[in-house]
C-alpha cells in the first residue's frame, strides 16, 4: 500500500478547475488568452536562430510571463489602478518585441497578424479592465 509522503489525501487538494469557479469570466478569458499566447510564443520562438534563443525569443517569452505576473497583481490589489498601468506598460513592451521580430525576420506577416491579434486583444480588455476601474473610482467619490 502506498502513502502520501505529506499525509495529505490526493484528492482534497483544490483543483484548478474549482479555483476558477469562484473567479470572474472576465477575469478567466483574459488568462486564457495569455496562456493561449505563452503556448503561441513558445511555439514560434523554437524556430528563431540559436542566437536569439537566449536574446530575442528569451525577452519574448519574460514579457508574456510578466504579462501574466501583472494580471495576477492587479487582481489580488484592492487598488488596481497601478498594476493595470504596469500591465499596460508591459503589453507595449511586448508589442514592439512583435515587431522587432517581424523587422529582424524573424516571423513572417501571417505569424506578425496572429500574435497582433492575440496582443490586441489582451489589449482591449486590460483597456475595459482600466475603464471599469476607473469608472469604480469615480462612483465611490460621488
């Protein structure tokens, strides 16, 4: 018979799945989007030359990490106006990257649209995520 070494049931540790349920749908898209953009990131920089594996493709992949950091601070902050500028902050980092290595040859224009996309789209709802905050704010001054 085996044991947990913690002595721990497996199953009474909280999955992802669970976790989720209690967070906002707003809230889990945008994860989603940036995990489906860390996969996409990862797929395309395996291509890149060697020499921009710890260059380049490396500072890629830190910014949708970092993208993904940010949103989970600006979450957990009870005043999130200053992640989310930082997370936006992050976002234009991470799109001149796009197009530095779309410049350098790196990805063609098919791989420049598709990660624009996903960039511009996390951007559109950090954009709703700041103007909902910002609308917050101002209803509790009144």
């Amino acid at each position: 018979m085996s044991h947990d070494m913690t002595g721990h049931e497996s199953s009474a540790a909280p999955t992802r799945g669970a976790y989720e349920e209690r967070l906002p749908e707003a809230y889990i898209e945008l994860l989603t989007l940036l995990e489906d953009m860390d996969v996409y990131v990862h797929q395309i920089t395996q291509n890149w030359p060697k020499t921009e594996r710890h260059g380049l493709a490396a500072a890629a992949r830190q910014q949708v990490t970092a993208l993904q950091r940010l949103t989970a601070v600006a979450w957990k902050r009870k005043s999130k106006s200053g992640a989310l500028f930082d997370l936006d902050i992050e976002l234009h980092v991470l799109k001149t990257i796009i197009r530095k290595a779309y410049r350098l040859g790196y990805i063609n224009a098919n791989r420049l649209e598709v990660w624009s996309r996903h960039a511009a789209e996390i951007g559109r709802r950090v954009g709703a995520w700041i103007k909902h905050e910002s609308a917050k704010a101002k209803g509790c001054d009144l």
